[in-house]
C-alpha cells in the first residue's frame, strides 16, 4: 500500500463508502491517515448520580428501579426507566429501540454512559449506552477515537479503515533523523501517527500530537522560507509616491488617526515607494481600526494609476468593504467593483471586461477574485484582510495575478511580536496596538443559564433605546443539520422571549450567499433589531450600532474567539455589553470565562486559557481561527514552532520536507 493509493485499495471500502469519505475529502491513502480524530473517548470511573455534571457525558452504575416502561409518541418509540443509586434517581429513555424491553429488566445493574441534563426538576439521560459492569471494567483503559462523520460513514468504518493502514504507517520513513528527535524529545512518526489513532494513553497520545503539530509548523516555515527567499528584493516595478494625496485623504475622514494607523500608514507609503516590493502584515485588534489603513493604501495605488485588490474571507464581510469603500472613494471619481461567489454570471462577465481594461480601479471580493479568469490590467497592490482565513497559496495566486504587485495582509490574530515574527516570516510587520479614542470599554458578564430571562429583558431594552444586538445561538455537537433546527428554534425561543415590537432574524451557515447578504444589509441598515446566528458574524463585520453581543453555550469556545466575537461591540460611541452565557454548571469552566470580564487584551486571554484547561483536553480548542493547519496551534503548541524555527534554521534544506511524502499534502489543505 502506497500513500498515493486511491481508498478503495483498501480492503472492505467500495465505491459507496469511498464516495462517502469523498465528501470529507478523504480520497487517497494519506488523506485517510491524515484526518484526525476529532475527540476520543474514555470510560471514566462512574460517579455518583448527585455529582453528575449537567451537560456533560457521564458514567453512572444504577440500578434499574422501575418497569421497562415502552410506548408510542407521535410515531416514535419511546423506552423509559428510572434508576437509581445510593444518591438519587435519574430518568433514562431510548427513541426507537422497542428491543430493550426484553434487554433490561429491573433489578438489573448497569453502567450508563450518556450526557446528563435537567428535566423538570430531575436528572435525566437520553439514549445512554449501556454495559454491564465487568464489560465496562475491561473498556475503562481504552481510548476510541472519534472520527469526522458524514452520511453513509460510521465511525467504525472508519476505524477499520485505519487499522488497515496499519502495516503501511509502521514502514513509514521518518524525515528527521534519531539525533534530531532525541535531542528535541520528538516521537517518531510512525508512532506519531499509530497514536493520534490508536492512542496507548494520554500522554502518548499528547506526544503524538505535539509531533504532528510539529511537522505542520515545519513544513509551514518551510514553505515559508522559500517565499521569503523568492520576495526578498523583488524589484518595485509599481513605484507609488503618494504622500500628499493620502494626506488629504486622511484629512477628509470624519475622525483623526490614532498613532498606530498613523505609523502603518507611513509604513505602507514608504515601502511603495522605495526600490523593493511591499510585504507588510498590519496587525492590529479587533475594533482598531485596520480597514482605513487599507484605504489609504488603495487610494495611494489608484492615484499612481495602478489598480487595487481586496480580499476578504466571506462574502458578507465582501459586501460590507464594498459598501465602505465603493462610496468613500466615489467622490473620488475610483471606480469600485466587487465580485464574490453568488455575483450572477453576467455581471461578473461585466466584471472581468472591466478589470481587464482598467474601467475598475479596485475590486473587493472573496476568493472568486483568484478564479483563472480573472485578469487585471494593471495591478498594483493586493491586500488580504482577514489573512489568518487564507493559505499562503492563496495569497500567492492573487498576486501572480499581476506583475509583482505590493502586498498587504491584515489580521487580528493577537500574538507577541516574538512568534508573529516566526509565522510572518516572508512579512514586514506595523503593529496598531491602540483602539480609537472615545471608545468606551465593553461591559463584560459572565452569567448561568438561569440569567436568560434577565440577559431577554436587557436585550429588550437595548433595542428600545435604538440598539441593536447579535446572539450567537446555542451549539449542539457537531451536526450540521442539527445546526439548522438549532438556531431555527432558538431564533423562535428569542422572539416569544421578547415583544412583539422586535424585529428577530437569524443567519446561519446554510443559507445560500444570497440570502446572508440580504440579512447582513438589513441588519446594518437597521431593519433588524435582534440578529441570532452561529459564528459567521465572527469575522469582520461591522455595525457600530450593535451594543450586546450575547453568547450561549460560551463555555464551548476558546477564550481568544469568544474576544474575537465580542470585537462586533463597541465599536460605536454607546456603551456595550457582552452576555456570556455559561452552559455548564462547573466552577472549572466559569472560572476560564472570567478571565474575559477581567482582561481586554486578546493574546493574555489566550494563554491565560491554555493554562486553565484541564487534561483530557486533547486537541485544545482552537484558539486563533487560525485555519492554515489541521492540528497546530500557535497558541496550544507555541514550543513547537520555535522548535520548527530552530531545526530548520539548523538543518535547513538537508531535511526538507519535501523528501518526506507524508507532509507535502498538509498546506495544501488550508482551508478557506
Ligand atoms: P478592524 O480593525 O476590526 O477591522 P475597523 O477597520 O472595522 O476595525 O474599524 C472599526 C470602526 O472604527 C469603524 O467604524 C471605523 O470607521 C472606526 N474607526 C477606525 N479608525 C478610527 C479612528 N481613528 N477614530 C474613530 N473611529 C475610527
Ligand atoms: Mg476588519
């Protein structure tokens, strides 16, 4: 077997499940190995049924202490019992497993595992499993992976899939050599990979993921290096000396820059006009203001007579910048386009001539603007926003669209200049470390779900006064038709919640591209008081009318992201608040929330988070959204990217990665 090798190679996968697997990208041998388990699980110690955590998985050894009680509910199959320990009674049912009844008997004692939650007033599990003790005594040590699945795809297909890579992980060449590996406390790779699938414990399991992140980072600074070695001294054939201009133009804004805007622009100008190509990374924090920054840039491209790009990860956060821009610059006499996704075929035809010929002088999109059909006439400058949402390749295919055009990245990833200068390698960095003055700081409380009813009346007065509000909804396990139900009933949970008065609408990741913009416009023109979602208004958008952001289920999401969306606030003069709505009734996870009412600075809240999960906490939650790599984190596994840094400052090309198959794919699959 050949990591090359098509998956239906594999002994037991067909056609079916190989079309399956096609859906989550699975479509050769090393794409298999290369997908990761998303959780494992464990079978702890049971506890007692008093001690069960609300809304987390539980074992529990009950006895069963009612009749197995089955009955129809419109066309479902319902199997209730009650069972109860030395401490309390639990209430269990099963849908559509009439079978149990002649499983179950009462006086049987059973280990239940399954996740507890409150029903009027009592503790209750649905569709636990079950084993008997002795069985659950010998499953306590294992640990089953849990993988991504899709219709047609059970985990245990899965599983037996991997397992019949086995051999061909084990004969695996490493591309780091014994003394390397020592030297550094880095697992093999075969062991890397036969643990981050079939882990011997969690400590194993830990060092195989730490491999693993480290082959991404090295293989990321790899690639990187060679950019930077490619960029470096690239001569300026767009030279822009603009100062003047964008001196007026700054001028005309209805507010003065703060001094890191200042600074960046300054920057930008100089690096324009001197004899190399730009490569400037603008980091800054949510709400500091970077948009204008890009602004003066494309303005300053325009007035040369070049044309300009931006690229933005959605297509809401497109239609936005398009809106800014197209009417900041009409004045003018810039002609703006933008082209995105869902633009309809004729225009974008439109498009194309337009900015083939030089009729358009910036074009905002997403990345339909690295579509092969899209050439420019004369482009001078590319800026990404939102760059962590990007590969590098992606990057690359934009500015190949022109001939060495500037570049501009910005991000709000907060990191400290010593690893941002590792991950930017290829970039020269300005740094906007303050938010705009008058700026009043947003009011943060972390509450349990029992402040709903006050968080709704809040909200109610909110829009009364003329404010509006985003709510991110609750999320379930990752199932995304799921999703769809979820923020749908809980968008209908909001509006009996709140006056008749109150215009709610909900935006959610399903909806076509088309309908999201047309809800993102009302929403921004103000005909939307109250606008529940999942994460898509994560990045970007912004309104500075909204004054709550209200977050369910905030104990599910990293800490850096959750101050990420809480950036969408107080970006106006009012005062703002942030709800975080905490799910799980654990000091541990309450404790980790109020790190966020006690600190505004992104990167202490993300270490600060680190520090505060506890083992078991495998992949880590993603902290950043940083989305060039499948495992590694710059905030989880910050040591192993100044190891990446350091062996291949050390080693360089005598170890590349590329004369090890198993990571050309990894970049690859940055996703957008
Ligand atoms: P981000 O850095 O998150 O992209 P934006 O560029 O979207 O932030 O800016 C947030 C808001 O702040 C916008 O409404 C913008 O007009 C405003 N803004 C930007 N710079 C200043 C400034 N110097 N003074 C006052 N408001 C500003
Ligand atoms: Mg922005």
């Amino acid at each position: 077997m050949q990591l090359t090798d098509n998956i239906t190679t594999i002994k037991g996968i067909g056609e079916k499940t190989a079309a399956a697997f096609a859906k989550l990208g699975v479509h050769t041998v090393d794409d298999l190995i290369h997908t990761y388990p998303r959780n494992y699980l464990s079978y702890g110690e049971p506890v007692d049924i008093k001690d069960t955590v609300i809304g987390e998985r539980q074992a529990i050894c009950a006895v069963i202490s009612s009749y197995v009680d089955t009955r129809k509910v419109r066309g479902l199959t319902l199997t209730n019992i009650t069972a109860k320990d030395h401490t309390g009674n639990i209430k269990i049912t099963w849908f559509n497993s009439p079978f149990l009844r002649n499983v179950l008997h009462r006086g049987d004692t059973y280990v239940f595992v399954g996740t507890v939650k409150v029903k009027n007033n009592m503790r209750v599990m649905d569709m636990p499993e079950y084993y008997k003790l002795a069985q659950y005594q010998d499953m306590r040590q294992e640990m089953q992976p849990v993988y991504p699945l899709t219709s047609g795809l059970s985990n245990k297909t899965f599983q037996k899939a991997i397992i019949s890579t086995r051999e061909m992980i084990y004969s695996l060449e490493d591309y780091l050599p014994d003394e390397v590996k020592y030297d550094y406390s880095l697992m093999d790779i075969s062991e890397a990979y036969e643990n981050i699938h079939f882990p011997m414990n969690e400590a194993v399991l830990k060092n195989a993921i730490k491999r693993l992140a480290f082959d991404e980072f090295y293989k990321f600074l790899y690639d990187m290096g060679k950019l930077k070695a490619e960029n470096i001294q690239i001569p300026n054939n767009h030279r822009i000396v603009q100062g003047k201009n964008v001196a007026e133009f700054v001028n005309d804004l209805s507010f003065s820059l703060t001094k890191g805007q200042q600074q960046a622009i300054e920057d930008i100008l100089a690096d324009m006009g001197s004899d190399n190509v730009m490569n400037r990374l603008v980091q800054g924090d949510v709400g500091s203001g970077k948009t204008v920054v890009a602004e003066a840039a494309l303005f300053a491209c325009i007035k040369e007579g070049y044309q300009g790009a931006l690229m933005v990860p959605t297509e809401v956060l497109a239609k936005q910048h398009y809106e800014e821009i197209s009417e900041m610059f009409d004045k003018y006499g810039i002609k703006t386009a933008c082209l995105v996704g869902s633009t309809p075929m004729k225009e974008k035809r439109h498009i194309y001539e337009g900015l083939k010929s030089g009729d358009i002088d910036i074009i905002i999109g997403t990345h339909a603007l690295i579509e092969d059909k899209v050439e420019y006439n004369n482009l001078g400058l590319v800026v990404t926003d939102e760059q962590h949402r990007f590969g590098v390749n992606q990057r690359k295919k934009l500015t190949a669209k022109g001939d060495a055009p500037h570049t501009l990245v910005m991000s709000a990833t907060p990191i400290p200049r010593t690893l941002a200068i590792i991950m930017y390698a290829d970039l020269d960095i300005s740094v906007i470390s303050e938010l705009p003055r008058g700026r009043k700081p947003i009011k943060n409380c972390v509450v349990g779900t029992n402040y709903r009813n006050t968080a709704y009346k809040f909200i109610a007065s909110q829009v009364e006064e003329g404010s509006q509000v985003y709510v991110i909804c609750p999320m379930v396990e990752e199932s995304e038709t799921m999703d769809l139900t979820n923020v749908t009933e809980y968008t209908d949970t909001m509006k009996a919640n709140l006056p008749s008065s109150v215009r709610v609408a909900m935006l959610h990741g399903k909806m076509k591209a088309d309908e999201k913009n047309s809800i993102m416009d009302d929403y921004i023109a103000g005909n939307i008081d109250v606008l529940v979602s999942t994460t898509v208004i994560e990045v970007g958008i912004n309104n500075p009318n909204s004054t709550v952001m209200m977050v369910e289920n905030a104990e599910r999401f990293g800490l850096a992201q959750l101050h990420q969306l809480r950036g969408r606030v107080g970006r106006g003069k009012k005062q703002s608040y942030c709800i975080f709505i905490n799910g799980k009734e654990s000091k541990e996870s309450m404790d980790r929330l109020r790190v966020l009412e006690n600190s505004n600075d992104g990167f202490f809240i993300a270490s600060e988070d680190l520090k505060l999960r506890g083992p078991g906490d495998f992949f880590g939650i993603r902290q950043s959204g940083e989305m060039l790599f499948m495992l590694a984190d710059i905030y989880n596994h910050a040591d192993m990217l100044k190891i990446a840094q350091e062996i291949l400052a050390k080693y360089g090309d005598n170890l590349g990665p590329t004369k090890s198959k198993i990571i050309t794919s990894l970049n690859e699959n940055a996703v957008l």
